[in-house]
C-alpha cells in the first residue's frame, strides 16, 4: 500500500506492531519522494520563471 515491499516493517525480527507503525509514520513513501524529486529536477532544469534568453 506504501509502496514499500511486502515484509519491509512487519517481517523485522521482534518489532512490535507499534514499533512497526511508529516507522511506517516516519516514513516517506517512495514514491511520493521520486514525484518530489522529479519536480525539483524540471523545475531546476527549466530555470527561474520569467527569466528570457
């Protein structure tokens, strides 16, 4: 649902279910961060708004 791959919390030897939630809360989905990251990089790449060449 996170994007994340079946077990990557819940298969942890001896983390607790709240253990588990508390990292999944901290966590940033990967792909929200590639959208992020995808944004920042155009938005780099395109320059400033307004500037003319």
């Amino acid at each position: 649902m996170m994007g994340l791959n079946a077990g990557h919390v819940t298969a942890v030897p001896g983390l607790s279910r709240t253990a588990q939630l508390k990292a999944l809360g901290n966590g940033v989905l990967p792909l929200q961060a590639t959208a992020a990251l995808h944004l920042l990089l155009d938005r780099a790449q395109s320059g400033p708004k307004g500037a003319t060449a």
